[in-house]
C-alpha cells in the first residue's frame, strides 16, 4: 500500500503531493497500518525522509495508476512483509512493480519481515500457502498471474532486509532501518546526535531553574558547560551533515588564521 508522509490520492482521481517522495512503503493494512508501519513511516518523517504510503482502504480490481506512478517515482520501496500479505492481490501487484522498477530503474528494494518468518514468504508457506490456495481457485483462468506472484514474492524474500523476528524491541529496529535506509539513499544518519543533543538541552533547562532558584556561581557555569557541551554537538552534526573526512577536517583545523590551536570542537 502506500502516499507522501501526508495521506494518498490513488483512487480518489487526483493528483499526487507536489513534494517528491524518496520512498514507497507496500503493506498490509489490516496487519500494520496502526502499528508498525505507521512507527515506521513516523521514523522516517522525523529524519526527513520524504514517503508515499496509501492509505485508502478501498480497493478496485486493478492497482490504479496513480499508485503505478508513485511506486515508478521512488529512488527505493520498503516491502513490509507480514501474515496476510499475500492474501491482498493489491500488494502483490504492487510487488510486481516494484521488481519491475527495480530492473527497468535500478530501484532499491528493501524487504522487512514483520512478524513473519522469511522462509514463509520465500517458500510460500504457512499462511502464504493458505493465501495462494485461495488465489489459485481465485485465478484458475490466470494462473500465469499467480505463477508471477509467486515468482516476486521468491525474488523479494531473497533480498538482503530486516527480519523483525530477531530479539530487539521495535524501537531499536525502527532506528536501525532509518539509518540503513539513509545510507541506501546517499544520504547521513545524525539521529544519535540528535538524541544527545536533546538530552543536553533537557539538561540545561533544569540547571538553569535550579540555579536561579538557589543561585551561585558554580550552579551558573555549570549551565555554560552544559550549552558548551550542546554547541559542540551541534557542530559534530553540521560537520557530519558535510561529509567531512577526518583528513578534510584536520586540514581545516591546521589552516585557519593563526592556527593557534583550532579545534571545531
């Protein structure tokens, strides 16, 4: 399934969001629209990750062309595979595209494994095999389709992803996707500094309550440490932000006017 950080026109008839998405999320609705996907997509908005998620619950027979389009302009699709995935003939067209476009556009795909076992999705296997028993009655005038179906869901389950089976909680996986995500897309993680930056901000609020309530001079530099300590990792992030080497930043350092010992931080 899938629409841009906001909400989805695949079939209302109007155009898609202005705003250029980086990345299509396919999923299934009823399995983790109101869970995992949305902590996900959440994620992903909070690092400036530009999505296109669908989030109309009314299906036609056919995967509209808006949603062809969108999944066409994505530099990389997220495939959130869980239990009944493949009972959604939507999302298994959406798969098609999205292999498509991997081969006619180099498109990065990505599978994650929600709450369902990589073999399942792969061999077609317990509730995969329930959903083709259904579609191979379904679809018994077709059964190219569903030979192509289960052709994707081999090729996709085959791509290196994220198997969330694997003991870590949600949190932690959601961050670990972000920052793989990023990377896939030539671009830089700065959410651990964000978190310490933050926490420092936290920090100083309430040591600057507290010296104003009790005073002294040493409760007041200790807020100047603290906005010290914050600026310095603002500066790491703006620096990393760069793509600076090491090497770059030291020859920086090195050249500044009277060099005089300069650090950036």
């Amino acid at each position: 399934m899938a629409s841009m950080n906001r909400s989805s026109s695949s079939d209302s008839g109007t155009p898609p969001p202005p705003e250029k998405h980086e990345v299509f999320i396919s999923f299934r609705g009823e399995d983790t629209r109101k869970g995992f996907t949305s902590h996900l997509n959440a994620a992903f908005t909070r690092h400036d990750i530009r999505t296109y998620m669908d989030y109309n619950l009314e299906r036609g027979d056919e995967i509209s062309t808006t949603l062809l389009k969108a999944i066409e302009d994505a530099q990389l699709s997220v495939i959130v595979f869980s239990k009944n995935y493949a009972n959604s003939k939507w999302c298994l067209d959406e798969l098609l595209k999205i292999l498509e476009c991997k081969r006619t556009r180099g498109q990065v795909v990505l599978p994650i494994f929600y709450d369902i076992d990589p073999s399942f999705v792969r061999n077609q296997i317990g509730s995969y095999a329930e959903a083709f028993e259904k579609h191979e009655k379904r679809f018994r005038d077709n059964m190219s389709k569903v030979r192509k179906w289960r052709d994707a869901l081999l090729e996709a389950a085959s791509y290196s992803g994220w198997d969330c089976t694997i003991n870590r909680t949600e949190s932690e996986l959601v961050e670990e996707i972000v920052k793989d995500v990023l990377e896939k897309l030539n671009r830089v993680y700065v959410g651990d500094l964000d978190q310490q930056i933050a926490k420092y901000e936290q920090l100083a609020q309430l040591q600057q309550e507290y010296a104003r309530k009790i005073g002294g001079i040493d409760n007041f530099q200790k807020v100047e440490i603290t906005k010290q300590r914050i600026i310095q990792l603002q500066m790491e992030r703006n620096l990393r932000m760069l793509r600076l080497t090491p090497d770059m930043v030291s020859h920086i350092e090195q050249s500044a006017p009277g060099n005089n010992n300069f650090r950036f931080f």
